[in-house]
C-alpha cells in the first residue's frame, strides 16, 4: 500500500512546534482542564502509522487514540464509504425507520464474534454506552443485579461505567454518588501475584463466594487483555475457570473486548486467545477507523430478553459509522490484517523483548498482537515505577514518538500502533524509547 504521508518520522520544530504552543494557549482558555492530554502537540492530518502535527512533523503514532485505528490513520477506502454515505443519507435514527448499513454490521459482528450459535447486537455510540448496554441486558434476562469486574479493569467513564473501572484515580475521584451492586474482584496479574491460572481463579471465585454469593450475579466483566489497566494478560486457563464458574451459576460472561477486540490482537477477538465464548461481547474503538461506533453481540436469546424501546438511542448504529464500519471489515479481511498483528508482534517481541535485561526499570514486557506493555518498576524491585513512566513519555512525545501511559499505579508503557506500521517504525520508535529509558 502506498501512503500519501511518507512513513518516516519527520522533525522539522521542536515539540511542541509553535503552532502547537499557540493552539494549547487557546485551548487553555476554551476547554475544560478535565480533558486532560498525553501531549500538547495539535495534529493536523495523517496516514498509516504516522501523524502529521500542525508545524509539518511527521510523528509515529503507538498509541492510535487508544486502540482506534488500528488498520492505519484516515484510511482512504474508509474516508470515501463515509463520505458516499454521508452525501445519501446521515440520519433517521435505526428504531424510527431502519436501513441496510445496520443489519450488515449487526450480520458480520455474528459472524466474527466467537461461538457457533445465533447472535443479535444493538448498536450504540460509545464504549461506555456498549458496557452500560450489556449491564441492563445482563440484568433483564438473569433478574438479578450483581456485576462483577476484575481488578484493574477499565469499563469507561459513565456514572454506572466508571463505578465498573477499578481505580478511584483520575477516573472516579470526587465524582460519586454511584450505582450500587457493582464488585472489583481480584483477577490474575502473573507478573504480580505469581499464581497460574487455576489458583488465580480459586482465589477469585472464593471472594465472590465471601463477598457477594454467586446466585446473586447477573453478568461477569472481564477485558481478556486489560487495556488502560496495564496490558494485563490472565495466566493460561483463568478465563476458562471462570467461565466454567460462571455456567454452573447462571451468571453471563461478558468480554469488553472494545481495546482489544476487532483484529489488535492478532485475532478478531482477544478472548479467542483463551478459548472462551463469552455470552456478550462488546465492541467499539477499532470498529469503525474512528468514526463513533459500538455495539454489544451476544446470544439471541440474552439479547432479545429486552422490551423493544428498552435499548437504544438517537444516534445509535448511525449511517455514516456503519458504513465506515464496512469498509474497515472488508479491509481487515482482504488486506489479511490479523497477520499483520501477528507479525507486528513478532517484530515487536524481537526488538524489545530483551529490555527486561537491559534495564533495571524494565520489569516485564508482554503483550499479544500490536497491543503491548512495558511494566516500569524501581530498579531492583517490582515496585511501580510512574517517574520512570512519565519520563520515558515525555522523551517519546518530543522526540516524535506517541505511545501511551497505562496501569492502575501509572507505571505501565502501552504500545498500540497500527498493525499495518512497517518494521523500520518499529525500530525507529523502539530506538526512542531505548534513548529515553537509558537516560533514567
Ligand atoms: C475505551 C474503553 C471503554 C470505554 O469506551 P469509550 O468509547 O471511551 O466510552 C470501555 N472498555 C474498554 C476495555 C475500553 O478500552
């Protein structure tokens, strides 16, 4: 494929550039400080696994706006679904009179989500409202109200969804009251608790059994692999265990697979790495190149146990978004994009995977696909590290270099580009870290 920005970083300012620093300064007395940014620097226009800021840098995107867009920035076949779509038809709204785009959507996410059995979805504008959704429906269709989510979690910043993410800080502080019946049980984190998978799960399903009785929960939450939580990856037969729990008390199990579903991992979905079928499964970032789409899938049954009118809203599944949507199925499928994560992690595997023995901060990297993490930690110690972590930020950011911060103590390096970013990238951007971990 050929890209109508070079992919190559490019810096032609300092970082921020002047244009940026103009910009911040407007921001500053526009938009609220609550939206708070990694970087300051103002993007302008991108392509594959490059961004383009105001002042004319060309900087590697490892972060793709968490997860968003994974098959490569403004996708020309996307761009022109959207806009063929938008100069049809932009809104009807999908429960007053319906159109195509949407049951196509709803019919691939059957197709590509696991489990061999009839799937209907709703489709919705957000994450968030995705996991909200599967709340309600979860509840509706087993009549009872508990949720449980694993420690660590990151469900979204909605009242009920925010009470769901696992650490008070930024997310939640100051921002209650907040909905009852929603528990943080413990998870597996290998490189913390040093437990395999079975005992990972004994110690979880003990808690629930002391703390809030099975009979009790409606739907089980859990991101296969933990996104803002850390790049958290269960031990071997976590997921398994705690399906097994799950069947044999009457609970759904949910996989909020909106970071890592939809081809970052290598896989359509990451709980396909654990051999899991979910009950539900929610869908979002990756889904639409970055148009605002989400949806929750599931078993026809659990899905349908709602009233009509009972999920929903204006603008849900909009035209535009399932039709960019489309076209990112139909890109993913012919370009062979779940290869290509394979291969990003490959390369990325071999080119950073030995940073745990040359640097004392590196505790762990780990990751599946294009979705990895590179766990800072005190030298000498398994202590989170987040000086470390905003250090090696803030050398990447002005060096042309975008990755992402992650973990519940701020002390995780989160790397998600594109799958389709070439090796030379990945090394390039691998030698900044490198630069940036060095001088620690
Ligand atoms: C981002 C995210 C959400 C929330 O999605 P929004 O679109 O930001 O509301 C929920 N769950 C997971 C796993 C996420 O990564």
């Amino acid at each position: 494929m050929s890209y109508s920005v070079s992919q190559e970083r490019k810096i032609v300012t300092e970082l921020p550039g002047p244009r940026s620093v103009e910009l911040q300064k407007r921001r500053e007395k526009s938009v609220s400080r609550g939206a708070g940014t990694l970087a300051n620097i103002y993007m302008d226009h991108g392509a594959g696994a490059i961004l383009v800021d105001v002042d004319g840098n060309q900087l590697i995107d490892l972060g793709c706006g968490i997860g968003v867009t994974t098959i490569g920035h403004a996708h020309p076949e996307v761009a022109a679904a959207a806009a063929a779509q938008a100069a049809k038809l932009t809104h009807t709204l999908f429960t007053v009179t319906p159109y195509e785009n949407y049951v196509r959507v709803a019919e691939k996410l059957a197709e590509i989500t696991p489990g061999d059995f009839e799937k209907h979805s709703i489709l919705v504008n957000s994450g968030a409202e995705a996991v909200e959704n599967a709340v309600k429906i979860a509840r509706k269709f087993t009549g009872r109200r508990a949720i449980v989510a694993l420690d660590h979690a990151f469900h979204g910043r909605t009242n009920l969804t925010m009470t769901m993410t696992y650490r008070p800080w930024p997310e939640r502080a100051g921002m209650g009251p907040f909905p009852g019946e929603i528990y943080s049980v413990p998870t597996s984190y290998p490189y913390r608790d040093g437990l395999s998978g079975a005992e990972a799960a004994a110690k979880t399903i003990d808690y629930i059994t002391t703390h809030i009785g099975a009979s009790e929960i409606a739907a089980f939450f859990v991101e296969p692999i933990q996104g803002d939580g850390g790049i958290v990856i269960p031990a071997p037969g976590y997921f398994a265990a705690i399906k097994s729990f799950c069947e044999e008390n009457g609970i759904l199990f949910v996989a909020d697979e909106i970071q890592a579903g939809i081809a970052r991992t290598g896989a359509w979905y990451s709980i396909e790495h654990h051999g899991v079928v979910p009950d539900l499964i929610t869908t979002a970032k990756g889904i639409a190149g970055g148009f605002p789409l989400a949806a929750v899938t599931g078993r026809a049954e659990v899905m349908d146990s709602v009233q009509p009118g009972g999920i929903g809203g204006t603008f849900g599944g909009n035209p535009v978004s399932t039709a960019a949507a489309l076209a990112v199925f139909e890109i993913i499928e012919r370009d062979g994009l779940l290869a290509e994560a394979q291969r990003v992690e490959r390369q990325l595997r071999a080119r950073i995977g030995d940073w745990t023995e040359r640097y004392d901060v590196v505790g762990e990297v780990r990751g599946k696909g294009a979705m990895f993490g590179v766990e800072l930690v005190k030298p000498g110690t398994t202590d989170p590290n987040p000086e470390a972590l905003s250090s090696v930020l803030r050398y990447a950011t002005t060096h042309g270099v975008i990755p992402l911060d992650a973990g519940s103590w701020d002390s995780v390096l989160r790397i998600m580009p594109s799958v389709v970013i070439s090796e030379e990238l990945i090394d390039d951007a691998a030698s900044v870290l490198e630069a940036a971990l060095a001088r620690l």
